[in-house]
C-alpha cells in the first residue's frame, strides 16, 4: 500500500505523507496543504 510514501511539497519543500483523501489521485498530488496550494504562484 502507498500509505508509507512521502513527497516533497513544492512550496515550501517540506516532506509531506500519504492521505486517505489522496487515495486515489496520490501520483498528481504535490503540496502538502491547501495553503500552499493557494501560495503555488508565490515560489
């Protein structure tokens, strides 16, 4: 299962772990938060 993986947030490049609410969209997800996703343009 995918739950042990980690990415790098984009943002503020900071490891961030699989979710249940990412279950089936976890190749497409890259920030941690919906706070750095709203902040994606400032980087």
């Amino acid at each position: 299962m995918k739950n042990k993986e980690t990415k790098i947030c984009k943002v503020c490049n900071k490891p961030f772990s699989w979710r249940k609410k990412w279950e089936r969209d976890w190749e497409n997800v890259i920030y941690c938060s919906e706070k750095c996703r709203r902040n994606k343009k400032a980087s």
